[in-house]
C-alpha cells in the first residue's frame, strides 16, 4: 500500500516485464483487461524498490499536461 502522494492518479496493478537497460529500465504493469502502463525508471530505482515479475505495484501518474491526439 503507498504511502500518502498528491498525485491523484494512482493505479494498482501486476508487474508483467522489467527490462534493465544500461542505466534505465522499463517496467510495465498491467492494470486489468490487458491494459498496461510502461514507466521507464532508473535501474537503481528497480533495485531500491525490489521489483519483480508477479509483484503488486501502482502506477502514479503526476503530470502538469495532459496531451490528446486522435
């Protein structure tokens, strides 16, 4: 469970991939129906974090803009 954030869009989900590159990492986590949000975070973040396939994680989204296309 988190902690407390100012972040309104916080999303629970399921590791499905974490892909270290050479500093970054690639972490998806599918949030149901097959949907899922890939964050790029850095590898010491993977590692502080312990992420694994199959864990439980959220998606926290923090952003000024929101942008559309169609």
């Amino acid at each position: 469970m988190l902690k407390k954030l100012s972040a309104r869009n916080q999303i629970k989900g399921k590791i499905v991939e974490v892909h270290k590159g050479q500093t970054t990492a690639h972490v998806r986590i599918e949030i149901g129906a097959g949907v899922v949000i890939t964050s790029s975070i850095t590898n010491e973040a993977v590692d502080d974090l312990g992420l694994k396939v199959g864990d439980e994680a959220w998606a926290v989204i923090k952003a000024s803009d929101v942008m559309v296309g169609k």
